[in-house]
C-alpha cells in the first residue's frame, strides 16, 4: 500500500498535455498509480467537450485495468465570480473533480481566484496557489478544499508557503504532479520528497501523501454516490 501513487491533477491532449487520456492512464498504472485524476484546463465554451471525452476514458480504463480514473477539470484564468457557477456546470457535464488553477506566482491567474475557489462547496482543489493568504487558507479548511502542493517548474516556488499555511490552519494539503508529459509523473518517492521539501515533518509528510488523498477520495465518493 506505501508504493500506491494517488495523483489528481493531470492533463491530457484535450488541454495542453501531450498525451491521449488512455495513454496517460496507462503509463500512470506502470508509475504505480491506484488513483488519476485527469483535469484538463476548461472553461466556458470547452467544458461541454473535454468533459464527456474524460469522462468515456476514465470509465473505459476503470473497467479494463486496476485503476481509478476519475475525469475531472481545472477551472482555468476565469473571472473569479464566474468559478462556483463552472464549477457547477462542470459537475453537470459529469466531472466528478473539480479541480481550479489558483494564484500561482508565475502565472498572471486573477487576483480573487484564490478566495472564490475556497468559497465554493463545489470545488476540491486548488492547484498551487502561491499567493494563498491565512484567511483562504483558513476557509478551504472550513469548506473540505484541498490545497496542492506541487512539483511543477515556478508553481513550486511557493510550496513552504503554502504547506505553512496549510499546518497553521488545519487545511489539507496534497502533492499532485500537474503532470503534462509522461516525465511529469509522480512517484511514491518523489510525492514525499516533495512533500518533504516543503518544510513539512515525517508525521505531516505521511499525512499529505497517503491520509488526505484517501480523504479526498471519500469526498468525491460522497458526492457521486459511488465507491472509489
């Protein structure tokens, strides 16, 4: 069980990944992944398609492999008001992860994003969110929203921050690779060093990488109703 890998935030080609959904999930399964989220960048006007291809792939290789894949998206450089209402449309469409690109350090993301993606029961995870602030932090804890710490290029320069806050208030974090290309996946290893190098104890670093994405799966399964 200490070698499963849980990762819920990826992309596919149907973003700007490189890869099919069903190739990503295979080369997942060979990392040694139990859970995937895919969460390809959406929005008005690309939810209605990316939505319904992931949600096929990740039905069709659940069935066929010993893998959860669960299709999701990530809410992507909106107006800050309008995320709780795609992030309800999103759920509409079939998306069992909503997953919002929060206030990375090395991305023009709009001020505000951070706080409407905690302020909203519809949403997960907030990816990277390097400009959180003690309140944020503070709400996502309230609400169950899970706070990513990551190891992508830029985005992980705010991971102490993050992980900081996350301990001060009592929110959970997460690492999740934000994966791209078949380089960017996790391993069991490289989530705790990640972890790790947050500034995070081993008693935390065993809680990000195994304890909370347990509990953000009983989060999804109460949602939809079905057993991840």
């Amino acid at each position: 069980m200490s070698a499963e890998v849980y990762d819920f935030h990826t992309h596919t080609y149907l973003s700007d990944g490189e890869l099919s959904p069903i190739e990503l999930i295979r080369r997942a399964i060979v990392r040694g992944y139990r859970v995937i989220g895919l969460a390809d960048h959406a929005g008005p006007g690309t939810m209605e398609v990316v939505v319904p291809q992931l949600v096929d792939a990740c039905a069709y290789c659940s069935q066929h492999w010993d893998i959860l894949a669960i299709p999701g998206v990530e809410l992507t450089h909106l107006p800050p008001g309008e995320i709780d209402r795609c992030a309800r449309e999103a759920r509409r469409l079939g998306a069992r992860l909503i997953v919002v690109h929060g206030e990375t350090p090395v991305e023009p993301v709009p001020p505000g994003t951070n706080a409407a993606a905690v302020a909203s029961d519809a949403v997960d995870v907030v990816a990277h969110p390097g400009l959180l602030l003690l309140e944020e932090a503070g709400e996502a804890c309230r609400r169950g929203i899970f706070l990513e710490i990551s190891p992508r290029r830029g985005h992980s320069l705010a991971n102490g921050h993050v992980a900081r806050l996350s301990e001060a208030t009592g929110a959970r974090g997460i690492v999740n690779s934000d994966g791209h290309s078949p380089a960017d996946l996790l391993t069991a290893e490289l989530a705790r060093h990640v972890a790790r190098c947050s500034g995070l104890g081993e008693e935390m670093v065993r809680r990000v990488v195994k304890d909370h994405p347990r509990a953000l799966l009983a989060r999804i399964d109460g949602r939809s109703g079905r057993r991840a």
